[in-house]
C-alpha cells in the first residue's frame, strides 16, 4: 500500500502540505472565535459559525504575506488589509470578528505562530466574556 501512496505522491505539487496546515489552522480559528462570538446573541440572531467570505479572504491575505518578501510591501498589505476589514467591522456594530481574524491571518503568514495563538486565544476570551446588550 505504502509504495501505491508513494506512486501518486509526484502528482501533489511542493508545499500544498504546509498551505493545507495554514488553512486548517485558519478554519479551527476562525471557528473557536465565530461560535464566542455567536454565543452572546439569540438563536435567530446568530450567524454562521465560520463565515467563509472571511476565511476566503484570511487565507489569501496570509498567502500573499507569505510570498512577499519585502517588509515594505507587507506592513502596506497588512495595513491596508485592517483598514477594509475595519470599515467593514462598522457595519456589525463595531464588534465583527474580521480585523482579529485579518491580524491572525497575517501573523500566520509571516510565521510567527505563537502570536496568532495568543491573539486568538484573547480574541476568543473577549467574545466569549463580553456581554450583548441585545439580549
């Protein structure tokens, strides 16, 4: 069996294993904090756990961080991609999960693992201890 495995194997391109890890990691993290972040509001109010819109977009922000190797470029990217998701932010009432998972996104594409862990992790404790006042 291991030499059939072995015989496909030429057909995956290089590197598809660490972007299936980086979308994976983005999928758990975006759901840990999108079910804190429904949890709060009324069962008809709530919206999907994972938003795929936003995963669509986190995992290419980090896939265009992790080719660009000029910091300029980067810190430009990163920037502007927290401006958009801000003004998008607005429109859930100033408290949408979007800018956290862009800034989550961002520190995974540029590798610093532990630190999209504990943002999210915060990120997680926020949505989940703060009040709704909609309730």
């Amino acid at each position: 069996m291991r030499e059939r495995i072995t015989g496909w194997m030429h057909l995956i391109p290089e590197g598809t294993g660490d972007l299936v890890i980086l979308l994976i990691q983005l999928f758990v993290v975006l759901a840990l904090i999108g079910w804190a972040y429904n949890r709060g509001f009324r069962a008809m109010e709530r919206g999907p756990i994972v938003r795929l819109p936003l995963l669509t977009v986190a995992f290419g922000l980090a896939l265009v961080v992790r080719h660009l190797h000029s910091e300029l470029w980067q810190t430009l990217l990163v920037a502007a991609a927290v401006v958009v998701a801000g003004f998008f932010g607005r429109n859930t009432g100033g408290r949408g999960i979007g800018v956290p998972m862009v800034l989550i996104a961002t520190l995974l594409g540029l590798g610093f693992v532990l630190s999209a862990y504990v943002l999210a992790l915060v990120a997680f404790l926020a949505y989940f201890l703060s009040p709704v006042p909609r309730r």
